[in-house]
C-alpha cells in the first residue's frame, strides 16, 4: 500500500505497519479503521485481517526504491508509535528513513509519550535529522494539546501539529518550538461539524507566532463540496522541504544491499518468523 497520496499535505504514503486501536475521541471515525475493515476475510488483499495491527516488513525498503524525491506521510493507516510496535521495528523504520535522505517524512501519532521515549533512546545519528519531522495530533483541549508540550520535550529538526479533527475550541496554544501547523475537519460519516471560529483562531495565533498554517479542509460528509477555501483564499504554507539529491540507480542499489545486509533485514525475518 504505497503510492501517490490524495492527502493534501503529503506526496505519498507508507505503511511499514498497518492497523491501530483507538486512544482518544479523534479517532471516533477513523477513516482508516473505515476503509481497512471494507476488506475483512478478502483472502490476499493487504487488508484481509481488517485494522487488526500487524507489522508489514516487506514494505520497510520502499522508500529505497523511490527514484525521486517525495513528501512521505509514514503509518497513514496506523500509528507508528503503538504500544503493539515493536521498539526494534520502530528502530528500523528511522534507519530506512535516515538511509533514503532525498526524500521528506512526515510521521504522525497520537501516542506523544511513547513516541518521545523511543525517539530520545535512539542513537544520535537517528535522532534531530533535518528531513524527518514528527508531529502530533490535536483534537480538543483534553486529550491533543497536552501532546504538543510532549512533542516539545522529543528531539526532533521539524515539529508539526495536525489539528484534525478538529473537535472544539482548543484555546491559545504554545506554539514555541512548533515548525509547522495543519487544521482540518472530520470527513465521512457521522462527521462531527468544525465552527469557523475554531479555524480563525488557531490561524492568528500560526500568524502571531511565525508559524506556517496549512488549511487542509472544512470536512462533513461531502468534503470536496465544502472544499478547503478560507475567507476566500487557500492556505498551504509548510516548512521548508530539506533533503538531498536522489542518487542514481547504481545508488539506491548500493544503499538497498546495505539496508538489506545490515540488521534490519534480520530484525525483518525475525518478526515474520
């Protein structure tokens, strides 16, 4: 399940694991529990097992494989810092990310904590990389904005925050140290409505502070009809893209027989095993 992205703010996705459980009430009508459980008992599709997490590591290599440079959102179906995810397997995934440094990797989780943990463990050639960003999600007051002072405290080059859904007021933010900010509503069914002053004040305050704001939709049960328009003019301001030149393809096979020859290769058959 790699490929180009409809996701406004991202060129791609990749799913080095697949499935979640849910943490708080952003992910009420997740719309990738939606989408997976479509395909429950389809013997052979990627989501046979439904949103039951699982690690899928032969997809870890993919970003090797990419001859050109991509804005990557990581885990789109799942969440990499899951209580289920293996420390290790995590580990790996930075490596890859750290191998395949033409491209951008926009990882996103809800779980700040453990993500903060992981990540400060890691060895200092993992850890700060210009072309990773981390961010989190913030939903409401309760449970998404104690995350940003979490995201604070984890090393990292970019923070970013995805505030979508967003569910209420969420209030003045502490934007210091924060890279970049995403606001959207819910989509699909059941969507719960985003009030345009929600949206308005989470914009001044990106203004305020130096903070690129991206607008990424209005949401409800036709997303595309209300579109991704505010007070008449789009928003897609993003942190600078920092990553190198993609190396030939003499290149990337270099660097894929040495991801494969090194121990996340092991760390693969290990957990297939």
């Amino acid at each position: 399940m790699t490929q180009r992205s409809s996701i406004e703010w991202t060129d791609s996705t990749w799913n080095p694991v697949r499935g979640c459980t849910k943490i708080s009430t952003g992910c009420k009508h997740c719309y990738a529990e939606r989408f997976a459980e479509r395909w429950r008992g389809i013997e052979g599709h990627p989501y046979e097992r439904g949103f039951d997490l699982r690690l899928v590591p032969e997809r870890l290599f993919d970003p090797l494989l990419w001859s050109q440079s991509r804005t990557i959102f990581v885990n789109s179906m799942s969440d990499l810092f899951h209580e289920s995810v293996p420390e290790e397997y995590i580990r790996a995934v930075f490596e890859i990310m750290a191998l395949a440094d033409w491209h951008v990797y926009q990882v996103l989780t809800k779980r700040s904590t453990r993500m903060r943990k992981i990540v400060s463990s890691l060895p200092s050639h993992l850890q700060s990389l210009p072309h990773i960003w981390l961010g989190v999600s913030v939903e409401n007051k309760k449970h998404g904005v104690p995350r940003i002072n979490v995201l604070r405290q984890t090393p990292a080059s970019v923070r970013f925050l995805s505030v979508e859904p967003l569910l209420a007021d969420v209030g003045q933010l502490n934007l210091r140290g924060i890279h970049w900010v995403i606001v959207g509503g819910e989509s699909g069914p059941g969507a719960r409505p985003m009030q345009r002053s929600w949206v308005v004040s989470v914009r001044r305050q990106c203004r305020a502070a130096k903070v690129p704001f991206f607008f990424k939709q209005w949401g409800g049960i036709h997303k595309k009809h209300a579109g991704r328009t505010l007070d008449g003019r789009t928003y897609s301001g993003m942190p600078p893209l920092c990553s190198t030149t993609p190396p030939d393809g003499k290149g990337r096979i270099e660097l894929l027989k040495e991801a494969r020859d090194s121990f996340i290769c092991s760390l693969a058959h290990q957990l297939t095993a």
